[in-house]
C-alpha cells in the first residue's frame, strides 16, 4: 500500500514540475522578442491562397502568427528561377512587395512594415507584428545598383546574394558543391563585391545561406557590418552543402553577425533525404500524373506534392529535439550572441514534430528551457540578437 502511495505521489510531482515548466516557458516566451528570420507563405498569397484567413495545409497564416507569440517574421521575397526569365525577376519581386502591402493593410492593427529600427521597436510596443522584407536571391536585382537600391527604398532588409542558382555576380553553395565544372567564376566578381559595399552603405543585411563557400569567404572579406546566415544549419551534425562549416561559424562569430537555425528536417538530420528520396520514389506514378495537370516548375505544383507526400513524411521526421542539438551546437562554438531562428516556414515540405508550424514556436522555448538554457538565453536565441544586428547594421 505505501509503495502505491508513493507511486502516484511521485506521478503528481513529475506532473508538478511539468506544469511549472510549461509555465515558465510560457511566459518567458511571451516576455521575449520574438523573431524569425525566414518565411515563404507569401508564395502561397501570390497563387491566390488568402493567408489571413485559416489555412490548415500552411504552416503560417494570420491565425498561427497570433498564436506563435511572434514579434516579427521576415517574409521571403523570392522569384523562382524556373517559372520567370531574367528580365522578370526586378518585377516578381516587387509584385511580392505590394502583396505583402496590401495584406498588412488589411489588418492595420495586426501586421505593419517597418523600415527603419525605431519602427520595429513602435510595432513591438503596439502589438502588432512587424512584416520585415529580405530578398532570397540576388538575382532579384537584375545586375543593376540601382534596383538594388529601388529594392531598399520599398522595405528590403536583408539582401540573400545567391538561391541555389548562381547568378552573374556570385556563385551559389548548391553550384560549388555539384556543379563546379560547369562554372565560370567562383565566388564574388568585382560587381558582386560592388553590391556588399552598397547593401552596406544603405543598411541592408547582407544574407550568406544559400552562398557558396567561396562566395561565403569573398563576403567576409569584403563587408563592413555584421552578417546573417537566414536559415542555415550546421554542417557537422547535417553534413549538407546548405550548412555552415565550423569555420565559417567562426568568421560569422568574429563578424559580430548571427546563424538563424534552419528546421527543415534535410538540414538537421543527415538520415532524412536518404528517406524522402525513396519515399518519392516509390510513390512516382502518383506524382508523375500530378505533373500531367500541374506545371512541375510551379508553386502550384509544389504544394500538391506535398500534400500527396505528407502522410508519408511524418513517418520520418526528426522531432524538435533535433532544432535543438544545432542551436546547442552554435552556442557552444561560437557564443550565444550568435544564434536564433529562421525556421523557412512554409518553403520545404514538412517541419518536424512539435513544431509542426509557426504556432507551436512555444514548445521550441519550452525545448530550449528543459535543455538549460538560461531565460536570458533563451531571449537572446528567440530575437534578442536579431535586434542586435539589425540596430547595428541599418544605423
């Protein structure tokens, strides 16, 4: 009979410290700043999808974001390669931008663009989520300064130099690592240097995920601000050419800049992609007649695609844990002023389990306080140094 007692006193006390911590957690989540660096659902938006409305298929919409406890996200602006030619892609992305526009004047109350820092800080005091604008692909602007500054002038803050396309100016990560004979350059031409000097001139963030190593190297080299790495993970633990290297960690460190944590599960666990690949693979008559009535280039595409694999996907994704062990990993090397989160909501396929979407980010708080992290930590890792770096830059 006591050890009955026991037993279920025991229960109650683990039940105990359960509830405290999601408690904890819970308010120091809500205490913090919270940013996240990298989100495509505008693509979604382009397509017609009204994401201000519910959407269960997305990881974001205006529901989630009010439930993430979210400050500011940064939304995507990317212009596909495939689907646009070259003198399009200046126009795709301002098309973008009105989008967002007309979406945050839809809910005034809710979401805003801020373009200078002191915006951002007057957004966060009034509640409403600042709808930050960084350009994935220099591409974007076309080989031409002058867009780049047009791109500015409408809102842009971070400035991603490559896609996994190379452009004219700067070879991608996804190009160096597969492709290296069929380029003609390796990382940043004289123009390309001439781009990191003016994104510095006007503030805008120069983003290295997605660059090639060289290119990488060629941008330290070659800033005066602090850096970004949008939504990139680290590459000893996920061996991935889309990761960072210890060494460039490092730079980043001594960059004063920050690696927003990517949880697309293809960067934090190496044993994913092996399983997608088969996964679609055996699932090839299915998706072969959905490239029949959707275009394969298409975002439309896409999304049926992964509607088609999802059932299958959830079989094999690695949980929140995994997010985790490479903002631990991060921590550890190069300090904790050095890492946040850019979870690429909304542009792969799945996210993994217990942060399935945008408003589940809370349990990456409650994750990040079970592993140790202090509440200042956690507060760093949640925006704090996000603010930091972009006070700094766009002074």
């Amino acid at each position: 009979m006591i050890t009955i007692i026991k037993h279920h006193l025991l229960l109650i006390f683990i039940g105990i410290l359960i509830f405290t911590c999601q408690k904890n957690s819970e308010k120091i989540h809500d205490d913090a700043f919270v940013v996240d660096t990298h989100n495509d659902v505008l693509l979604r938006s382009m397509i017609g999808d009204d994401i201000l409305n519910p959407l269960p298929e997305s990881h974001s919409d205006l529901i989630k974001f009010k439930a993430s406890g979210m400050d500011c996200q940064i939304f995507s602006i990317w212009v596909s390669p495939f689907e646009f030619n070259h003198e399009e892609y200046f126009d795709r992305a301002n098309d973008m931008i009105s989008q967002l526009e007309y979406l945050c004047s839809r809910v005034p109350d809710d979401w805003a663009i801020p373009f200078d820092y002191q915006d951002l800080i007057y957004n966060e005091q009034k509640n409403i989520l600042s709808c930050m604008i960084g350009v994935e692909g220099g591409h974007a602007i076309e080989n031409d300064i002058l867009k780049l500054d047009s791109l500015y002038k409408r809102g842009m803050h971070y400035l991603g130099i490559t896609w996994n396309n190379s452009n004219d100016w700067a070879t991608s990560a996804q190009d160096e690592s597969n492709n290296l004979d069929s380029l003609d350059f390796i990382g940043l031409t004289d123009f390309g240097v001439d781009v990191i000097k003016r994104c510095n001139q006007l503030g805008v963030i120069v983003d290295v995920s997605h660059a090639g190593e060289q290119t990488f190297w060629d941008i330290i080299d070659n800033t005066d601000s602090p850096i970004i790495a949008s939504h990139s993970s680290v590459y000893n633990l996920c061996p991935h050419f889309r990761n960072l290297k210890d060494d460039q960690l490092i730079a980043i460190k001594k960059n004063n800049g920050v690696v927003f944590v990517n949880f697309y599960p293809g960067y934090i666990d190496s044993t994913y992609s092996k399983k997608y690949n088969l996964i679609k693979t055996q699932l090839k008559f299915s998706l072969d007649s959905l490239a029949k009535v959707y275009d394969p280039d298409s975002d439309r595409y896409w999304y049926k695609e992964n509607e088609l694999l999802k059932p299958y996907l959830t079989e094999i994704v690695p949980d929140i844990e995994k997010v985790i062990d490479h903002i631990e990993y991060i921590a550890n090397l190069i300090g904790i002023d050095h890492v946040g989160i850019g979870a690429d909501w909304d542009g792969v396929e799945i996210m993994p389990e217990g942060i399935e979407s945008i408003d589940k980010l809370k349990n990456l708080t409650e994750s990040l306080l079970k592993r140790d992290f202090s509440e200042q930590d956690i507060k760093k890792i949640l925006g704090g140094n996000f603010k930091r770096v972009y006070k700094e830059v766009s002074r």
